[in-house]
C-alpha cells in the first residue's frame, strides 16, 4: 500500500487586502492518506475543510510546510498536471461543473485536453457512465437532469482519467435524499470495488459513518482522527463543534447523561435497537 | 387558507416535450398550518408552490387563496396574491440585487405602495425575525456571508408580512448550525405571527421537528397530506418513494415490531429518551 497524500506542517492563509493582517485558515496540519481509504472530513463551515482539500490537487498551494500527492511535491508547477490525473475533484454545486452540453461530451471533456485517441476515449467514456449508472443517459443534455445525475456525470468525467484518488466537497449539500444515495452508492462502490482512494467532505453524518476513518476540524486544525465509531462517541464535543451526531448515538449519550448504562458507540439503527433490547431485558446489563 | 381543485399542470404543452409535472392535485391547507412539503427531485414540489402565488398558471384545475379563486377575471386580486403569498426560492441569496441591506428588504414592502414609515417599520421588524443586526443595514448585500445574505433574502419576504410564507429548502447548502439557526427563527415566526408556513425540505428531521402537517409528492401527485406521525405510520411506502423516515424513528419502530411496549410517535432523541425512561421505570414497578 502506497502514500497517496502526505501533508507535513502545512499552514495557509488567504491573501488578504493590503493593511489587513492575514487570517491564518490551516495551522500545522500533518496528514497521510493511504491508498484505498476512504477518509470523510466534517466540520463546520469556515473552519478550513474545503480549503485543506483544495491543497491534495494543488488548487492552492502551501504557505509553509508541504503537500506530497503520490510522492510529488504539490508545491512544483511541473508537478500538477500529473496530480490532477490522479487526484480528481468534485464540488458542490452541480450546475457549475458541467461544461458540454451532452453528457458523454462532458466526461470526455479531460480526456479531449489530455489527447487520448479516439477508441480509447470512447471505452473509458463508457466505463466510466457505467460504473456512476448513467449509461442510458450518455446522450442526455445535462441540464435536464437531477442534481444526483449531474453530480455523477461529474464524478464520471473525472473517473474517465483513472484517477488514484477522488475529492468530494460536501457533493451533496444540494441533493435529495434519493440522489445523495445515488451518490454515496456510488462512492462506495469506487471504493470498495474500485480501490479508488476518497476523500469525502460532508455535513452529513449518515455519510460520514461510511467511511474507514472520520477526520475532525475546527479553526483550521484536526481535532479528532479515528474510525467512526472512535469519532461518534464524543457527543459533547461534537456539539460544542456545532456538528451534527447520529441520532442513534445522540439517544445513547442523552440516555448515558440520565445515568442509564449504554454503550456510547452505537452508529446503526440496528446496533442501537439490541441496546435498549438488551437495556429492557436487564439480562446483560448492570 | 390554500385549497386546489384537480390542479394539473404541464410544461412544453404542443411539443413532443409535454410532461406532467404535477396531476390532479386536490388539497386544503388550513389557516395557521405549518406544512412540511416533501418529495424527491423532480416531484413536482417547486412546481407545485408556484401556483400558489400565481407564478405559474394551471393548466387545469383551480386554486382558491382565502377562498378567493386565483385564476378569476380579476388581476387586481391576483396581484395582491403575490403579496399574500411570499415565496422564498431555494437559494435565495442570488437574487438579492440593491445596494444596501436595507434597500433590498424593503423592495417588496415598496412595491406595495406603503408609507416610509411603514417600509421601515417592516424592514426592521424582518431583520429581527431573521436576526440581522442594524449594523448591517447600510452595507452591501454582496459583502455579507452567505448565511448572512440568505437572512436578508428571507427578510425580504417576510417584510411583505405574507399571509403564506412558502420556504423551498430555505436551509440547503448550510452547515447544522447555520440550518438549526435558520429554521429555528421562521418556527419563531410562524408561532408569533400565526401566519401559515410551507416549508419545502428533503430532510424528514427537519420537518418533523418543524411542521404540523406533511405533505409527500411523488411523480407529480399528491400522495399524503397528514399529520406528521400519520405519514410517518407509511414508511414502507415513503422508501418505495426514495424518503426516508427519520433514524430514531426506525428504532423505535424495530422495538415495537420485536413486541416491545413502545410508542411509534417517536421523532426527536428527546422524545426517545423520554419514551425509554419510562419503560425503565415501568419495568422497575413490574420487577417489584
């Protein structure tokens, strides 16, 4: 298993006018990614999440310390073109990455400016629809589709690059219950079929849950980095980070807080109702 | 205060493109109800709340605002409906467009043709509603936060002091607090004016924390309109829908299925905790 992204000491501030002191947005982040994982990252907004992300693909680059994608420096012009192969990102607001005006046009957008020929843009096109599930909507104009359709003509385009690595930023802050399980199905399925590594920016607890290890910020540091289960038990400093808690986990901390003994790591409907089973039995617990 | 009669409505009408987006919809909406509207992407929800302020015209059926029916000859009365009726789009923060906070709440009271000193007194009674502080008042929209920009475009309708106020996802695209912080203050509203409030969301835990009634659309028809536990009692059905019912819900649900004394009306963890509670200490009497 190889290092896909590897920040050491990495600080960034964002330029500001000219008078005005710089507010710092990242401090000191170290961070390494492993190929294959899939890491969610929460937090709320303004406390450097998205701008973190923007550093894996060299969108901006570090003002101290360094960001390593698949071993090249992200701070090296000569590098990007080779990272953003590698490294896709999709946003949040589907309307403003889709380019074609045909959906098979649009995931062949990347591959057009990288020069790949014909017949093999042609199969990649076609599997890259096939694994979002889009492939009956190959002719479609994007703009009559839903948002859960546009998002995966964009994580499409990006997958037609083979990419190592794929960055989500809260892809489904403007989607429908039906469509953020379009995209989440599809994102686990990158991910466990397809070895691709994710990296999923989210608001959504229920996604988060998902992953292999939840990674927690608040004013431009990491907080909590653990599995999910780890991350989910501290209730109270969720709260007081203003985040979102399962609502599973949330019963059992508030159940806990009366002094009735649960566990804290409950994340599914199913593990939270043999708890109270368990609890309204009084076999096992004490 | 909202009733249609097989309202129907269909777009690109004549063409090869004609598509029902909403069929035979027959609803009453009482005054003073707070209506959660769910339904996934391409429903017919946001078609749906555009009849009711005259946005968009039936192509058959009918719409009675106040009794009054929206479609009559009389245009004087269908403009006072776009007064009546105060939409709130989804994203409304890019539509705001004056040079100052202030200006651009006051837009629509304006429009109405009120007195300065009424305008005023409605822009600042909307920016408490959505906690602005004066502060902002002679700044530019455009140099707000979003979430900031977001409450002077809710501002903006609600100085209309619309009979309905209609909300299409007023919180989508927020983080938790900025989405707790928003909805919290139109249940502020809706309490103390009394005015009736549709809240379009796809998220079950808003709505069934907010709304007194939920209304599901699914390919263009109206499916339920009922109380919030009524709908939630046809989860098997709202899946089949692509909805979800909220996760505390289910649990509850999967201990009364396993035989369990527990009551299905569970929403929020506070009411699970409290339902669990008294289990224990109903168990507790039993054992002694």
């Amino acid at each position: 298993m190889s290092t896909i992204i590897e920040v050491s000491n990495l600080s960034f501030s964002y330029p500001t006018e000219e008078g005005k002191a710089a507010h710092r947005v990242l401090h000191d982040i170290d961070l390494k990614i492993e190929e294959g994982e899939f890491v969610a990252i929460l937090g709320h907004n303004g406390c450097g999440k998205s701008t973190l992300a923007k550093h894996f693909n060299g969108i901006l680059k570090a003002d101290r310390g360094s960001v390593h994608v698949l071993g090249m420096d992200a701070g090296d012009e000569e590098n990007l073109l080779e990272i953003r192969r590698n490294v896709g990102m999709v946003f949040q607001n589907p309307d403003n990455q889709i380019i074609a005006t045909v959906v098979d046009e649009d995931v062949a957008f990347a591959l057009e400016n990288l020069g790949i020929p014909h017949d093999e843009m042609a199969r990649r096109v076609d599997e890259a629809l096939e694994l979002v599930g889009l492939s009956e909507y190959r002719q479609r104009a994007p703009h009559m589709l839903s948002g859960g359709q546009k998002q995966r003509v964009a994580i499409a385009g990006i997958l037609a690059m083979r990419p190592k690595c794929i960055i989500l930023d809260e892809p489904t802050a403007m989607l429908d219950p039906k469509g953020r399980k379009e995209v989440m199905k599809t994102i686990l399925r990158l991910n466990r079929e397809e070895h691709i590594t994710v990296v999923l920016i989210t608001h959504y607890m229920d996604e988060a849950v998902q992953a292999d290890r939840v990674i927690v910020m608040a004013e431009g540091e990491m907080i909590l980095d653990d599995t999910p289960r780890e991350v989910f038990q501290n209730v109270g400093l969720l709260h007081s980070l203003s985040l979102d808690v399962p609502q599973t986990a949330e019963l059992m901390f508030a159940l806990r807080q009366e002094d009735i003994k649960v566990p804290i790591s409950v994340l599914n409907v199913d593990e939270c109702v043999a708890e109270i089973e368990k609890l309204l039995g009084g076999g096992e617990n004490d | 205060m909202i009733k249609t009669e097989h309202l129907s409505h269909f777009y690109s009408v004549g063409t090869p493109f004609e598509t029902v987006a909403i069929e035979d919809i027959n609803l009453h909406i009482k005054k003073g109800e707070y209506v959660g509207v769910i339904g996934h992407t391409g429903s017919g929800k946001s078609t749906l709340i555009a009849h009711f302020n005259a946005i968009l015209k039936p192509t058959s059926g009918k719409i009675f605002i106040d009794g009054k029916d929206l479609w009559s000859e009389d245009k004087k009365q269908r403009i006072q409906t776009r007064f009546d009726v105060g939409l709130v789009f989804q994203y409304p923060e890019h539509q705001l467009f004056e040079e100052t906070v202030y200006k651009d709440i006051a837009f629509g009271p304006k429009n109405m043709g009120l007195s300065e000193e009424e305008i005023h007194r409605r822009v600042e009674k909307a920016m408490r509603f959505v906690g602005l502080s004066e502060s902002v008042l002679e700044k530019s929209p455009f140099d707000l936060s979003g979430g900031q920009k977001r409450r002077v475009a809710i501002a903006g309708v609600m100085a209309l002091e619309p009979k309905v106020l209609i909300l299409d996802e007023p919180a989508a695209g927020l983080d938790p607090m900025g989405r707790d912080e928003i909805l919290g203050r139109i249940r502020e509203y809706h309490q103390e004016t009394g005015s009736t409030v549709l809240l379009v969301s796809h998220s079950m835990e808003d709505v069934s924390k907010n709304a007194d009634s939920i209304l599901v659309m699914n390919r263009g028809r109206c499916q339920m309109h009922a109380s919030v536990p009524e709908v939630f009692e046809r989860a098997d059905e709202l899946e089949k829908m692509g909805l979800d019912v909220p996760r505390i819900t289910r649990v509850f649900f999967a201990l009364q299925d396993k035989g369990y004394p527990v009551s299905r009306n569970v929403f929020t963890v506070e009411q699970g905790k409290a339902e669990i509670t008294r289990l224990l200490k109903e168990g507790g009497k039993n054992h002694a």
